[in-house]
C-alpha cells in the first residue's frame, strides 16, 4: 500500500482521489477528499471540505462532514466542526467535535 503525502508547507485547492492512503500535514482547501484506504490529518494539517475514506484519522483541523465505511477517530487536539457518518467513533479526551454523528446503516 502506498501513502500520498502533502507536507506542511504544501497547499492544495479541489478534489483529491484516489485508491492509496492519504497524509494531510498541510492544507487542502474548497473540495472534496476522497480516499480509498484512509486518511491522516496529522497535527499540521488542516482540511476546509469534506472527507470520505474507509478510516479518517484527525489530530488537526477538519472543516467539512466526515464519511468512513469503517471509523473515524478525532484525537486529542484535533478539531472537526462538521457531520459525521460512520460506524465506528472514536473521540479522545481534549479533542474538539461540532456537529452531528449518524452511526446507523
């Protein structure tokens, strides 16, 4: 399995797809990430539009409704101010979550 990874000073605007894992340090902006194998936004990173993955990982900042097929996990620090769609939900102490979650198939 390959991982893209867009780097800190690394700024994208539009649609990103794609079959391989994805790791987001720097931004992406005004479209839509969607990613077959999951999706890291890392400490760094920061994400204004929506995200659909398998896994969608968040210990930075995401703007936009979250979808996974499998889990969606906000860490400590992250910050994700949009829906959530997913099975699984996992939320760790100090992190930061506004919107609405619909666990259900």
């Amino acid at each position: 399995m390959a991982e893209t990874i867009i780097g800190p000073t690394i700024q994208i605007e539009g649609d990103i797809s794609g079959s391989d894992a994805l790791a987001v340090h720097g931004l992406v902006r005004g479209g839509r990430i969607q990613v077959k194998d999951g999706v890291v936004i890392h400490a760094s990173g920061r994400v204004e539009g929506d995200v659909e993955s398998a896994a969608v990982e968040i210990a930075g900042v995401v703007q936009g409704n979250v979808a996974a097929t499998d889990k969606v996990e906000i860490k400590a620090g992250g910050k994700l101010f949009g829906d959530v769609k997913a099975p699984r939900i996992l939320i760790a102490d100090g992190a930061s979550f506004k919107g609405n979650i619909n666990m259900g198939g």
